[in-house]
C-alpha cells in the first residue's frame, strides 16, 4: 500500500512538475515575441540597407537604448528591447523608422519617426483608388510625380508631408491630419483632376490652417 501510495505522489509530482515546464515555455515564448520586432527587407533594399547601416544602428542603439541587427537568413532587420530600455513604444518607433527606410524615405526623414511625437506613414495603391493598368496605371503614376517631380514636391510643401512613390505604391508621412490632406490630393490626382486644381484646393486649405 505504502509502495503505491508513493508511487502515486511521485507520480502526481512529475505531472505537476511537467505542468510547470510548459507554463514556463508559454510565458518565455510569449516574452521572447514581445521583446523582439521584426521588419522584412526586400531585395532591393539589401544594397541601400548594408550602405547605411550605421546611420541606422546608432539612432537606435544610442538614442533609444534598443539593439538591433539585420538576419542574413531571414533577411529581418531585428529589434530588441535593451537592458535600459524595455518600454514597447519605443521598440515600435524604431521598427516604423526601419519601416519608413524601407520604403525608401530618406534617414532625415525616416529619423522624424524617432525624433517626433504624432507622426505616422500611410501606405495605399494606386489600384486601391482606381482600377488601372498598362499605360493608364503608369501615366496616372507619372502625373503623380510631375515633372521633374514638381506635382510631388508641392503637394509635401503644402501638406507638410514627405512623399515616396514607389511602383504603384504609395507612402506618406506626417501628422494624421496632414495625410489626410494630402492623401486628398493625391486621390484627385489619381481620378485625373488637373495638376493646377489640386494646387488651388492645397492652397486653400494650406492658407485655413494656418489662420489657428
């Protein structure tokens, strides 16, 4: 009786002890996913990425107290939360900067993500506003940009916004009102209003929001 009896407890405590193991392999998972952010870089970028490297690792290292490094196998730009620094905001300002170079902002302005409060990028298709292709999807792009990229430039200067156009994708960043403006803009240009009424209604507003 003694004999099964303890072979029961023993029993008991190895289930419990298992039961303990798996608590403790959910909860370090579930740190392990939280504690790191990953932002996919795609071919294109390689090149630009290995050449700004550093501009990239000291914002974050220096600045926001995170690591970071790029995944050879995974081909993931990896961020950590650091020894000082654990607070998940942070983590997640570094991974949109990785995000907005990706994209193929500038670091002067990727950097405006870590520097500044309130600042977000919007991403849309150009075929999310209307359904186009061959030519009509490229000259809508190309009536996008402008000349020289002076329809581009205006509607940033107007918005205060910074604009990438990359393919049939489009980026903005700024303040969420701003993108809105601008998004505006943009999607007119896209239905195919004329470049000098888009300017007009930029200016309109531009000049309603700097009476407050």
């Amino acid at each position: 009786m003694e004999t099964s009896t303890k072979k029961r407890s023993t029993k008991r405590k190895a289930s419990q002890s298992q039961a303990m193991d798996v608590d403790t392999d959910i909860k370090s998972s579930k740190i392990k996913k939280t504690d790191m952010l990953k932002v996919p870089v795609p071919p294109n970028r390689y090149t630009p990425l290995k050449k700004n490297w550093m501009k990239i690792f000291t914002p974050i290292v220096e600045h926001l107290d995170l690591q970071v490094r790029f995944n050879v196998k995974s081909r993931n730009v990896e961020i950590r939360s650091g020894e000082k620094q654990t607070d998940p905001s942070y983590m997640q300002k570094a991974a949109d900067f990785v995000q907005a170079f990706i994209y193929g902002y500038e670091i002067e302005d990727a950097l405006a993500l870590i520097r500044l409060e309130d600042l977000f990028i919007d991403t849309f298709e150009v075929s999310d506003v209307k359904s186009l292709k061959g030519d009509h999807m490229s000259r809508a792009v190309g009536r996008l940009a402008g000349k020289g990229g002076r329809t581009k430039f205006t509607v940033e200067n107007a918005t205060q916004t910074r604009i990438v156009l990359a393919d049939t994708k489009v980026h903005i960043l700024g303040s969420f009102q701003n993108i809105q403006v601008a998004k505006r803009a943009i999607c007119n240009l896209i239905l195919g209003a004329p470049p000098s009424k888009v300017y007009g209604t930029l200016k309109a507003v531009s000049s309603r929001t700097n009476r407050f």
